[in-house]
C-alpha cells in the first residue's frame, strides 16, 4: 500500500517553527506591556496615597515647608507617571505590530496546511477507488469461474 507523502512538508515545518517564533516574541511583548502597565498603576496608587497623606498633613500641620516636600514628590509622581503613559503606547505600537505578524505568519502555515489535507483528501480518495477496483476485478474473476456456461 502507498503511503502519503506531502512535498512541501519541509515547508510546513518550516512555516509551523516561523509562526511560533512570532507568537512567543508576542507573548514576550506581551509579557513587558503588563509589567509597564503594573508600574504605572503602582506610581498612580503612590501619587493617591501620598495626596492623601498630603491632605492629613495639611490639617494636622499647617507648615509650608513640609507642604514643598510633598509638592515637589507629588511633581516627581506625576512625570514618572507620564513617562510610564509613554512607554506603554510604545509598548502597545509594538505589541499590535508584532499580532500582525503573527496573524500573516498564522496565514501562510494555514496556507500550506489546508494544502496538505487536499492532498491528502485526494490521496485517500484515489487509493479507495484503486482498491475498488482491484475488489470489482476480484469479484468478477471469480463469478466468471464459477459459471462457466456465460
């Protein structure tokens, strides 16, 4: 019996190793997208924590003073938080181009996937019908030497 063989197998091997070097890139972009995404909430939970703070102060101590030290913190915050705002849309610019290439990437192994199950469909197909014919052959050499009068 012939087996199945495909010949742009390599190919699909190959396309199969791209598309899962793209994904882990994505996954790695992913990865460093969150951590920018954690450090910005965690500078804007500082920044809330620190105004009130800042508001208790006030009550407590009217001292301007200490007011300038919590001013130029609060200052100190709120840039860190608009680098952070920055980083993340680079980060998102990347993490959206690289999902495009991941989705092309995914297309052409798709491609060459759907190719080889056609193939493979035909294959099947032809090797069925070869073997029913052997079957029709079979069967008609023995009905001719059982009856001999036709």
């Amino acid at each position: 019996m012939a087996k199945f063989r495909f010949g742009l197998e390599t190919l699909l091997r190959h396309r199969e190793d791209i598309e899962q070097k793209e994904r882990d890139e994505l996954l790695r972009l992913s990865y460093e997208y969150q951590l920018e995404l954690r450090t910005r909430d965690d500078l804007i939970a500082k920044s809330r924590a620190t105004m009130d703070e800042f508001g208790l102060k006030q009550k407590e101590n009217p001292n301007p003073e200490e007011w300038t030290w919590y001013h130029l913190y609060l200052n100190h915050l709120r840039q860190e938080i608009g680098k952070s705002e920055k980083r993340l849309a680079e980060w998102d610019v990347k993490v959206q181009a690289q999902k495009a290439v991941v989705i092309e990437a995914s297309k052409k192994r798709k491609t060459l996937a759907s190719m080889k199950s056609k193939k493979e469909k035909e294959f099947f197909l032809a090797l069925e019908k070869q073997e029913q014919k052997e079957v029709d052959e079979l069967v008609a050499t023995r009905f001719s030497l059982k009856e001999p009068g036709y």
